[in-house]
C-alpha cells in the first residue's frame, strides 16, 4: 500500500514459529526466517515491482516490539 507520508510503500510479511527443543529451534528459527522474507520478496515483486532499501524501514522496524497485534 503507498503511503504518501512515507512517500514509499510498505509491505510486511510475518510467520511464528514454536521454539521449544535447543536441538532444533536454530532450523526453525533459519526455516521461519527464510520462508519470511521469500514470501516477502514474493509479494514486493507480484505486488509494486520495486525493490527498497533496509533503510527506508530502520524506523519502523525499531518501532516493532512496541506494536500490538
């Protein structure tokens, strides 16, 4: 969706994943983290065709923890 106050659109992909076993949380944490941001790259291309710079989401992203879902 564009957002002219940020003047560049943003798109978020999420995904959770149930950590529980040392042995294997770090496949689900690479497996979560990978399938993510596919999506995420997916959905940017299929969607607005522009590819953006982390930066322009720095702010946001800091914002993160705080926001209630």
């Amino acid at each position: 969706m564009y957002d002219p106050r940020f003047h560049h659109y943003k798109l978020t992909a999420e995904a959770d994943v149930l950590l529980g076993e040392r042995a294997v949380d770090a496949k689900r944490v690479f497996w979560l983290v990978k399938t993510t941001t596919e999506a995420a790259d997916l959905l940017e291309d299929a969607l607005i065709h522009l590819e953006q710079d982390v930066e322009g989401f720095t702010e946001d992203l800091d914002r993160e923890p705080h926001v209630e879902r």
